[in-house]
C-alpha cells in the first residue's frame, strides 16, 4: 500500500498495522473489519474509502482517491 503514497506524493499517507496486535485487532473491529483491510486517509486524516478484508481492488482506491481528491 505504500505505493499509493509515492503514487499520490503529499495527497495520501500509508501505514500498516498488525491485525494481529491489540491495536490492529481494535483498529480493524473499529473499521467493521472481519480481519483486515485497507483505509485510504487524505493527508490531513480523512477517511476516503474503506475496503474490508480480501474485497480490496486497487483501481477502484486509485479511482476513488482520485475523485475524492480532485484535480
């Protein structure tokens, strides 16, 4: 996923958490997550789009990111 951040430079940040650390296990029940599964954040931490568990397909992120973000 970090290639979305150098694909979108100063738009969107990456970051992986471990779904199997208390913290990843929070995170994913807190995003409705089964066990895993992607957030795409603006840099400034809003939400764009959430894809829960093996459903992630990255041209509908890049194109979702894109919409949200603009020109």
């Amino acid at each position: 996923m970090s290639g979305l951040a150098k694909e979108f430079p100063g738009k969107v940040t990456a970051r992986n958490v471990d779904a199997t650390t208390a913290e990843g296990v929070a995170a994913a029940k807190t995003m409705g997550f089964k066990s895993h599964g992607l957030v795409v954040s603006s840099a400034d931490g809003t939400v764009l789009m959430s894809q829960a568990d093996h459903t992630v397909n990255m041209d509908t992120v890049r194109r979702k990111i894109r919409s949200s973000l603009g020109p």
